[in-house]
C-alpha cells in the first residue's frame, strides 16, 4: 500500500466533481465528429440524427426523474437550471413577491435570490438544524400569502445531508406555493420521483454525475399544479423558448447517459461507497482523538465525509496531504479562497467545529486500498501536526 513518488494523488472530491465515466464518453464521441448536424435543423438528414439523439437524452433525463419527456429543458449547466427557475418563476407572478430558501444552499441558489431581492422581491432564509436538515415545520411556518416559490436543495453539497424534500414539497403544494429542488448532488444517488415527491421544478447537473461539464437541465411541471416560468434569455427560441441556443448535442447525449447508467447502477455503487465511508470513519475517529462527524448520520448520501478535528486546521492538512490525495477544505464551486463555510457557520455557528470543517468524498471509480492508503497519512498527519503545535 505504499505510494510510489511519480504517483498520482488519490483523488476524493467527487462532490466538487467527477470523472467522465468511460460509458458515457464512449456514447459521447460519436457526436462531435460523425453526427454533427445541428438539431435545429430538421430539414435535412443531418439534423435530424442530431435530434433524435438529443431526443433520446431528454427521455432518459425525464425516466431518472419520473417526470415527462417535454417537462426537460436542456440548459449549459445546474447554474443556469437553476437561475432560470427562480428568476423565471418569481417574474412570472410579479405580484407574489416573497421568496424562501435555506442558509445552507449553493451559491447558485442564493445569488439568483440576492438579485431578486435588489429587484424588489423579499427572501426569507429558513435555518438548519446541527445535522444540516432543513425542518418542513419551519418552511410552512415561512410561507406567507404572497410567496411565489421555495427553493431547497436535495442534498448538500459539503456535509452529504439529505433534506427531506418530499415533506416540504407536500407543504408547499398544499399552500399553492412552487417547490423548487437543486438536484445536483442526490440524482447520481438515486433516482427521483417528481410527482410523489410534490417537486415542480428541479435543477440538474452533468458533471456530478459522471457525465460531462458545461451541461444540465431544468424539470419544469406540466401537470397541475404547473410551474409558469418566463425566459430569462432571448435568441432562436430552442426549448420551448426557455433556453434559446443550439444545444450542446455531445454533451446532452453524455448527460442522458450517465443518468441512465446512474439509475441503474445506483444502489450498488452507494453500498459500497457507504461501506468505504463507515469503515474510514471508524478508523479514523478510533485513532485520533477529538474528531466530529459533521451532517446526519443516516440521512445523507453516500460517498461523503464531512469531519472536524480539534486543533488542526484544514488547510494545513490539505498542504500537508497534497502529494497524497485531492480533497476539500470548503465547497470549491467558487473561488479559489477556503474561508468559513456558511454551511457549517449555519450549522454551528462560528465555532472552531465549522472553521475545522473539511470534506471527503470517494467515488464510483474509488478503491479500498485508495481509502486505506489515505486513512493510514490522514492519521500521521493529524499526529505530526498536533505535534508541532504542542
């Protein structure tokens, strides 16, 4: 188990993102040189096979979600999925102009808010337990006569927590109020039903789920009750006019597949990461003393780790670590600076426990022994650094 000096670091970031899954970037190459017509283009052959494929994709994007083929719009990433919800369904009912959202969610969440809020609109901010959860109480409790959407995320993106979001979009179709989910970190886990899970709208990423970046796409309901959304960019009117632009044909096939592949693959590959994960904490916290476990303990998806260790900082863990694995500090969406994560400041404050944060998150393509050599440095390391600073 020991590494060798050319070798690679262990990568265990896979809630920043992941590998292109071979599969998909197999399905994937076809399309950037054979069958590159524009789909748009369906007055001749070439787009017409550009568009069947798209087509294809879009129908396993609507099976991973149980939601119809065209509730789908195809978007260049989650970001923009999700701004063209939130911008979009709060300016098509201008008239309701409170908002509600999460102190732990994506800054893709919470900078559509901020911008509505300089437009004129009100965000309520609903807090979050010391696990990470978000309370369907507190949310009804939030809703008020003019509020036009609730914005929640599936799961966190830096503690693993699930949020129990079937509960609050209960509570928000009995209000008459939009629930919007950031789908991002929990559709590679398993797959999800719209309807039952009284979702309305719902945010999608590629590159979380081993399949390519700079591609997602947005669930928009339908059915009663309908998500009315209003487009937020203007062009050539692709996508039922929510999202102009040529699609990404390549991209879109690679999103399809690694959704289809995820759908299937799904609760193995989560056994046997949670069974990497439990056995790496247990090691970890038996032999290091004044470790925290950060997030629910049960609900939470697999293949992340969030602990905080008395006395050492994560940042000079990272350094210390650096040859040997690729983890992090701090959700690394946005800049390249670790400060304080508003995720663990929600959770416990301004506390050594939240500024000590750092995450760990294997993957579909992780081993044991990856686990095991990087268990085995994490714990000299934490011994090396309590010693110097003894």
């Amino acid at each position: 188990m020991k590494r060798e000096a050319n070798e690679e670091p262990i990568y265990l970031d896979h809630n920043a993102t992941t590998p292109v899954d071979p599969r998909v970037l197999e399905a994937m190459l076809p399309f950037f040189t054979e069958v590159f017509g524009n789909p748009s283009s369906v007055e001749h052959v070439h787009g017409n096979r550009a568009r069947a494929a798209v087509e294809v994709a879009r129908a396993q994007i609507a099976e991973a979600l149980g939601a119809r083929e065209n509730e789908i719009v195809l978007t260049g990433s989650c970001t923009e999925a999700n701004n063209m919800a939130i911008i979009g369904a709060a300016r098509a009912r201008p008239e309701r102009k409170h908002l509600i959202t999460s102190a732990i969610e994506h800054p893709a969440v919470v900078e559509p808010m901020r911008e509505l809020e300089r437009q004129g609109f009100e965000v309520t901010i609903v807090g979050v337990d010391q696990q990470g959860r978000v309370s369907p109480s507190d949310v009804a409790a939030a809703i008020r006569d003019d509020t036009r959407l609730v914005s929640i995320m599936g799961a966190n993106n830096e503690v693993g927590t699930i949020q129990p979001i079937a509960e609050i979009g209960a509570v928000c179709e009995e209000r008459g109020v939009l629930f919007h989910a950031d789908l991002a970190q929990l559709l590679v886990h398993r797959r999800i039903d719209v309807m039952a899970e009284h979702i309305h709208l719902a945010s999608i990423s590629g590159h979380k789920a081993y399949g390519p970046k700079g591609v997602g796409a947005l669930y928009v309901r339908s059915r009663s009750p309908r998500a009315r959304l209003v487009p937020v960019s203007f062009g050539g009117g692709q996508e039922r006019g929510l999202r102009s632009g040529t699609v990404n044909v390549p991209l879109i096939v690679g999103l399809g597949t690694a959704l289809d592949i995820a759908g299937r693959e799904c609760v193995a590959d989560d056994a046997r990461l949670r069974g990497l994960c439990d056995k790496f904490v247990h090691e970890v916290t038996s032999a290091i003393a004044g470790v925290s476990f950060n997030g629910h303990p049960f609900e939470r998806i697999a293949g992340n780790v969030s602990l905080s260790i008395a006395g050492v900082e994560p940042l000079a863990l990272m350094h210390r670590l650096n040859s040997v694995a690729s983890f992090s500090a701090s959700s690394a969406c946005a800049t390249d600076k670790v400060k304080t994560s508003p995720v663990l400041l929600a959770m416990f404050g301004d506390t050594a426990r939240a500024r000590q944060a750092f995450r760990v998150s294997p993957g579909r393509f992780s081993t044991a022994d990856q686990m095991a050599q990087f268990t085995i440095a994490l714990i000299e390391a934490v011994e090396e650094l309590r010693r110097f600073a003894a």
